[in-house]
C-alpha cells in the first residue's frame, strides 16, 4: 500500500529556501511511490482560532468552514507529515502558527470528547518531521520554540517527531548551495517514511 505524505510549506515565501526544499522532498516521494499531497500556507485562507469552545461541544469540526476543513482530513488520512518552516524569533512562522492554532479541534477530540481525532493509531508506522530554517548564523536554542511546537501538533496526531533538521545561516547563502549535504539528510528521511 502506498504510503500518504502530507507536506506543509509554511514559509511566506513559496519560491524561497523552504519552497525549493518542498518541491524536491515532494518530487522525490512521489518516486519513491508514495502518495503526495503539498500544502503551501500562503495558498490557504484559514481563519484564526478564537477560543470559543464550539470543538469542545461538537467532536471534529469547528466554527470555521475555511481551508482547515481539507486540512484536517488530509492529516488525518497521512502516514507520515513533513513541515518545512523558516525560523522566526525562534519559532515557526506566524502564518503556520495559525494553522496549528486551529488544530486545538483536534486535541479537543481527546480532551473533552475521549476519542482520537485519527484512525491511525500506531504510531510506530507513523512519522513526523520537522525542516527548520535559520537565517542567523547557528546560535543556541535556535530551533527549540519550533520544535516544541510542531512536536505538540504532531502528538495529537498520534505521530511521533521522528526527525527534525535544521540548518542555519542561510541569510547569507541558499540552501540548494548545501544540496550534498541536505540530500544525505533527505535520504534518511526518505528510508523511515518507506520504513526499510
């Protein structure tokens, strides 16, 4: 069976570092047989999330019939999310904060309705990764906000983080000109999604 991928972009540029790094994972899975789906934030009209309880009252859905609607669904049927994001004050982009903000619905399956949003459970045959790009030079805690971040996303999912790669410093150079050395980071990634 041919395994799901869901990748995000959240970068608010889609022709810089994180959308070049997109399309070459995204070329690569759909190579490697896996079914791809691409989501680039600056494409998604996704509302904010205003705390008003209606996921607490209504298992799986939100007030908001916008963009998170496909979201949601097409985290629940992946196997595996990729989500490709630069760093902005040590944390992901506000653009894609917005995003997982509105997957307070799906912790709320858990919390007040005692059922998983997923049917997936295992979480052993699922994986979660995290790109993270710095455009300081490397700095310490640089990359822990977004990770925290996206770990907590992707708990509720019932996937564990199983990957996070970071690169810094890329104010003064683009990553293709790192290709070698991201490829090698790629090729790893690419072996525990294909779980060889």
């Amino acid at each position: 069976m041919n395994k799901k991928v869901l990748i995000i972009m959240g970068s608010h540029k889609s022709n810089g570092n994180s959308g070049w790094i997109v399309k070459k994972l995204a070329r690569r899975m759909s190579l490697e047989g896996c079914g791809v789906d691409v989501l680039d934030i600056n494409k998604l009209k996704i509302n904010h999330c205003i705390d008003c309880d209606y996921c607490r009252q209504n298992y799986g859905k939100c007030v908001y019939e916008d963009d998170m609607t496909l979201v949601y669904q097409m985290m629940r049927n992946a196997d595996s999310m990729i989500i490709v994001s630069p760093v902005y004050f040590n944390n992901v982009t506000s653009k894609l904060k917005v995003l997982i903000d509105r997957c307070q619905m799906i912790f709320m399956c858990d919390f007040a309705h005692q059922k998983p949003f997923v049917s997936k459970l295992n979480s052993e045959e699922k994986f979660g990764f995290l790109i993270s790009l710095g455009g300081a030079n490397a700095y310490e805690n640089q990359f822990v906000g977004s990770e925290l971040t996206v770990e907590l996303l992707y708990r509720n999912l019932r996937m564990p983080l199983t990957g996070h790669f970071k690169y810094a410093g890329l104010d003064h150079e683009h990553i293709e000109d790192r290709a070698t050395f991201f490829d090698e980071d790629m090729d790893g990634l690419v072996r525990k999604v294909l779980m060889r």
